[in-house]
C-alpha cells in the first residue's frame, strides 16, 4: 500500500506474523516517484514534440500525393520546403536529445583536455554570424585565462548555446557581446550579454528544465528544440562551472558560465 502525506510517498507492507501480530515494513519511496513521474514527463514530452512535426510532413507527403496532378511546380516545391523543415526540426531534437543522453552516460571523453579559448571563440564568432545572417550586430571580447581544463566539445555546446540564444531572442537590429574574461578568484567567466526580449523573474529558475520554454510558439519558430539551456548545465556542471541568469523584461539578459580556479590551465610548473 501507498501512504502520500505533506508531500512524502511511504510504501507500506503488512506483513501477519504469530498469531496476532502484524508486522509493518515501511519505506520513504518519495524520490522514487519524483524521478519515475519525471521519466514519464520526459517521455510525454519527446513524443509531442516529434509527434507534431510528423503529422505536418505526413500531412504535405498526402496532398502532395492527392493533388498532384492540379498542383503547380511552385506549389509542390513550397510543399516539398515546408515538409523538409520539419523533417530538419525533427532531427535537430534527435541530435538534442543525443547530446543530452551523452552528457548524462558520464562514459564521455576526457574533462582534462587543454582547450584553448581563442580557437574556440574563434569558431564561435563564425558560427554566430552565420547564425544571425547580418540581423545583429555582435561583438566578442577576449581578456581572460589563454585555456581550460576540459572537454572541448562540451564547453563548445554550451558556448554555442547560449549564443545562438541570444541571437534567437533578440529582434533584428539588436545587439549580442560575448565576453571572455577573468572571475573572482582566479576562475573564469563567458558572458553573453543580449538587448533581446528578457525573461520574466519567475522564469528563471525553471529555465534549465528540458523544455520549458517561456513562449513555446516563439522557441519553435526560431528553431528551438527546448533542450538547450538543459544541455548548457549539465555541460556546465561536468565542469564544476555555475550558470548565471540576469534579465529584464524587454531590455535584455545575460547569460554567463563562471569556471572556478581549478579548471583554468596552468603550466605544469605552475600549478
Ligand atoms: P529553446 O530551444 O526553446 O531556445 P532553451 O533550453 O535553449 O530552449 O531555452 C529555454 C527557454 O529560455 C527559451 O525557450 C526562451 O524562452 C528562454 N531563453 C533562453 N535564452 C534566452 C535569451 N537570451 N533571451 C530570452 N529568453 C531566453
């Protein structure tokens, strides 16, 4: 039998034993549940978001196919495109939900790799202005610690998200700067600063879980899968970094990931 009292789950057994005793085995399963009625979340999640872009490629695959004969060249095409982005949608909430299993398998690459920052700003800064196609004006700055002690290809995810971010939800016109620099006791900080839209307080903390979105139409639109800023702090975390948040409504936010001292690459001598 289950007992749910003030928020705590007992799993209770009464077990008769002699003549007229019980005995009453009871065990705290509160966690268990917590974490079964997350994995069912996560399930129903994933399913709905897969499920909607399928049922539009389905969709366009059965007019294409009912109407073939009175549809235009122009029009089949404009079907084929609209079907193709969701097909590319859907992929990129497989690679998500790919990168997200990897990062919490834990059987990953070193964390002790020497990744150098200036290569990786680099690539950042080519990406993001692909990304933005001309839209903002981003700027990058650079005057913190030469390298890290890490995992180059997750402190690169977690980099390109919080850019690729910032140029989601920021309107056209708007400004991003990235900024690479020291950070209270020897570690260190990338910020990314946006004039975007901001988030409201009460978002904030919620904001990590996978796929809370504050305006799903808008995420969707962009491109978002949801799984970002989840996969940023599990990234993060692997690397003993905290993720900070600040933002206001309609003026902007700033996202930044603080490395603590021991994760800068010092020379061996050094150290
Ligand atoms: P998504 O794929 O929807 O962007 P994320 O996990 O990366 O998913 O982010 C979760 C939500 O946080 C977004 O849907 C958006 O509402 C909000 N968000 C993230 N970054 C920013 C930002 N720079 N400015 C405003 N809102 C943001």
């Amino acid at each position: 039998r289950l007992s749910r009292h003030a928020g705590t789950v007992l799993s209770i057994l009464c077990v008769p034993f002699g003549e007229e005793q019980r005995m009453v085995l009871s065990r705290d399963i509160t966690q268990f549940e917590r974490i079964d009625t997350m994995r069912r979340d996560f399930v129903a999640n994933v399913s709905h978001e897969l499920k909607t872009p399928l049922t539009v490629v389905g969709g366009f695959i059965e007019t294409l196919d009912d109407m073939f004969e009175d549809l235009s060249a122009e029009e089949a095409r404009s079907y084929l495109k609209m079907a193709s982005d969701q097909a590319e949608r859907m992929k990129r909430l497989v690679e998500d939900l790919l990168e997200l299993a990897s990062l919490e398998s834990r059987a990953l690459a070193s964390l002790e790799e020497r990744v150098e920052i200036a290569p990786l700003l680099e690539m950042i800064e080519g990406e993001a202005q692909a990304f933005s196609a001309g839209r903002h004006a981003i700027r990058f700055e650079s005057d913190g610690p030469v390298a890290l002690l890490g995992s180059r290809k997750e402190l690169h995810s977690a980099f390109l998200n919080l850019v690729t971010n910032a140029i989601r939800y920021t309107p056209e016109g708007g400004r991003i700067a990235v900024r690479w620099g020291v950070a209270v006791g020897g570690g260190a900080r990338f910020a990314v600063e946006d004039s975007g839209i901001g988030i409201a307080l009460e978002h904030i903390p919620r904001l990590t879980e996978r796929f809370y979105r504050v305006d799903r139409g808008r995420s969707r639109e962009s491109g978002g899968t949801g799984l970002g800023l989840a996969i940023v702090k599990h990234a993060l975390s692997r690397h003993q970094a905290s993720l900070q948040i600040e933002s206001k409504p309609g003026q902007g936010s700033t996202f930044a990931a603080v490395f603590p001292a021991d994760r800068v690459w010092r020379p061996v001598a050094l150290r």
